[in-house]
C-alpha cells in the first residue's frame, strides 16, 4: 500500500479479486487449508478495503469492486472450503 501510494499519491479504486478454495470434504479439509481460505477470501479483502478507506473518504469518494466467484455453483458436493 505504501509503495502504491508513493508512487501513485492516492488510490481511486480497489479491486477485490483474489480467491481461494479447497477441494474435499470439509471434514477432512486440514485446518491450514481453512484458513488459508478464510484468510485469502475474508480478511485479505476487509484489510484492503479498511486501508483504503479513509483516503476515498477525505477526497469524497473512490470506488470498491468487489468480485466474487461463480465457481462454487457448479462445483460437486464434496468441494469444501472456499468460494
């Protein structure tokens, strides 16, 4: 963020694309695959957004994408985590 900003000066627009997700049954999913998930499609997106946040406000206004997946839709019932 920092180096963006230097080299930018402010951002206008975040995208939230990343995504991540495991395939197995959730009970047999590693509690380290769960929080990867969790951790790539939560709290990744809501630091960023939190980051980015108070400088959109202070020029007011700015743009937050969100994107999300239709992978999960046409995944099997053992797809896991993730999505």
């Amino acid at each position: 963020m920092k180096r963006v900003l230097a080299a930018h000066g402010r951002i206008d627009v975040l995208v939230n694309n990343a995504g991540v997700g495991v395939l197995g049954y959730l009970d047999e999913l590693e509690a380290d695959d769960v929080e990867r998930v969790y951790a790539t499609n939560v709290v990744a997106v809501t630091d960023l957004t939190r980051l980015v946040l108070p400088g959109m406000r202070a020029r007011g206004g700015g743009a937050v994408v969100m994107i999300s997946s239709v992978a999960r839709t046409a995944m099997m019932r053992s797809s896991g985590a993730g999505d």
